[in-house]
C-alpha cells in the first residue's frame, strides 16, 4: 500500500474493484433494515444500541430470537422490533 494514498481511497478503490466479498455485502446492505429478515450481533447492537453483553443477555431470556446457520448466529429483525414497540403493541402483553 502506497502512503500517498489516503486509507480512504483505498476503502473505495476496494468496493471498485468488484470483488464478491465487496459486492455481495453491497447487495446485502441495499434492503432497507425493518424488511430483512436478519441481522448480525453487531448490526443487531449498532441498530439498538445495546451492547454485546446486554444482547446476549437478552437471547439468554429468550426476549430475543435467533438462529444459527453453521457457526453463525443470526438475530431475527422481527424479534427486535417486538422488543422495542409500545407496550400496547406487544404480543406478550397482558
């Protein structure tokens, strides 16, 4: 990597290039969070802004549901999004 070149621009010269890592995770972000039907831990934790640790505490309870294909576990956005609707919305409410 030259030093002349800002690390930004070789950010974007990647994206570029067309690799399947790059245009695969491209794809991925171009349907819009509320309509996917999962979501990483950490894009779990960045839309919510809870932590790691408070999340897993969370799928320990069984607040939050998830699945897990291969090694990789998978949040269900659906699960997140009961999770923090009014509590008039809730199915779990009395």
């Amino acid at each position: 990597m030259r030093t002349s070149q800002p690390m930004e621009e070789h950010a974007e010269a990647g994206l570029r290039t067309g690799s399947i890592r790059n245009s695969a995770r491209a794809t991925h972000n171009t349907i819009p969070f509320a309509e996917r039907l999962t979501c990483t831990i950490a894009e779990a934790c960045a839309a919510t802004g809870l932590g790691r640790t408070k999340l897993y505490e969370l799928i320990g309870e069984g607040r939050i549901n998830t699945t897990t294909i291969g090694r990789r576990r998978l949040v269900l956005v659906c699960s997140l999004q009961s999770l923090f609707a009014p509590d008039d919305e809730r199915s779990d409410a009395v």
